[in-house]
C-alpha cells in the first residue's frame, strides 16, 4: 500500500470523514483541500434510491447550472441545409449532415455535444452505435433533438448538461471548476439536486438522496446535505 504524504495527510484531516456538510460549507472545504495545480473540475456524485432497472426510475435529464461548467462546449449541429446559417448563428461550431455522418463513421467524435433537427434522424440513426456509448447521441428528452436550434445551442453554451443515473443508481456529473467561487458552485449544486428531487419517481421508496458527496479531480470527496433543498 502506497504511503500518504504529508501534503495529504493534512488534506484528510480537514474533512470530518463522518459529518455530512451543509452545502455553501462543502463547497468551500472542496476548494480548500484540492491538491491540484491546475483548474481542477468540481464533480458530484449523487446516489439516488432508484431502481435503475425499472424504466420510471431510470432518471435521466438535463439541467442550466446558473454559473455553467467553466467549459467552453464544442456543438456539432446535424441539419439539412435549410437550417445552417440558423445553426452557425447560434454559435455552432461544426454545422452540416452527410459530411459529418461520414466523419463519425470513419472514427471523428471530436466534440462535446451533438444537436438534431428531428427531419434527419434517419440518418443520425446510422452512427447511434458509434455515439451512443460515448454519451453523444441526441435525444429529445435531453432536448438535442428539436427543430428549435437556436434555443439548444443557446442552453449548451451557457451551461446546459445531461445526467443519466448508471446501473448503480448513481449520477456523476461535473458542477463546475475549483476556480469558481464556493457560492457559484453552491449555487450550481442546489440548481441539480433541485432538479433531480422534482424528477422523483412516485415509485421511489425510502431514502430518495442516498448519499450526495462532492470532490475535485485530485481531492478527497466531501459528503453534502441536501436537506437545504428536499425539505
């Protein structure tokens, strides 16, 4: 067994490994023991009381964190012809269908987000094994599949993101970055928590929020109350 340095063993004895955090509090513990010497990403793990198996517990959803991630998305838009200079005004940054279908198909996934106008999803169908296991497939209950494309891309660049709880019942998903301030990251993290209460599934039992628990990419996780937001 590898053995603690210094460094982290000071870490480990800010967090009291058997209190749960209010959350401004557990935000501003995160910032104070990350580690790394770079703009590390803010990250919650959530385990929600679900049965994944079950399709009306198979959460799944989008949400706009008021502060964004604090990272800049790059959106492919697939659409006919007749909806590109809509698209590129939005501020797609790769707008086009056949070209790009072709690209995906010889191995080209270089971007964060895939949007679809609902009229070319025969197509879009050709690559969903190829965009489905990278998370990248549109959807319209994530809302990348839609005729409104000025709206979706809006919602990403300002810092719309999807979750989708995994077979363990647990959502991981990125609230932002250790630059941001402990109230911007609080505020993204009531914004989620908010979010996935209202998506509780009336056949839920006991205990909807497990366990909610915050982390940097290189620090020790925090563990979150979310009684500020389901009471």
């Amino acid at each position: 067994m590898a053995k603690l340095t210094k460094k982290r063993k000071a870490v480990l004895e800010k967090i009291d490994k058997e209190k749960v955090y209010p959350i401004p509090d557990a935000m501003a513990l995160v910032k104070e023991v990350n580690t790394a010497k770079f703009d590390a990403s803010v990250d919650m793990h959530i385990r929600l009381g679900v049965d994944p198996r079950k399709a009306d517990q198979a959460i799944r959803g989008t949400v706009v964190l008021p502060n964004g991630t604090g990272k800049s998305k790059t959106v492919l838009v697939l659409c006919n012809p007749d909806k590109e200079a809509e698209a590129l005004e939005a501020g797609a940054d790769y707008v086009g269908l056949d070209e790009y279908v072709q690209k995906i198909k010889d191995g080209w996934t270089d971007v964060d987000v895939i949007i679809a106008t609902p009229d070319v999803m025969a197509k879009v169908g050709q690559i969903g094994r190829i965009l489905g296991p990278r998370g990248l497939m549109p959807n319209p209950k994530s809302g990348t599949v839609t005729p409104n494309v000025t709206s979706a891309i809006e919602e990403v660049k300002k810092g719309k993101i999807a979750f989708r709880v995994d077979k363990f019942g647990i959502i991981h998903t990125s609230i932002g970055r250790v630059s941001f301030t402990a109230e911007k990251l609080a505020e993204n993290a009531r914004e989620l928590l908010t979010t996935l209460f209202r998506m509780k599934p009336a056949s839920a039992k006991g205990s909807y929020f497990r366990s909610v628990t915050v982390a940097s990419t290189m620090s020790p996780g925090v563990k979150v109350d979310p009684k500020a937001v389901v009471n």
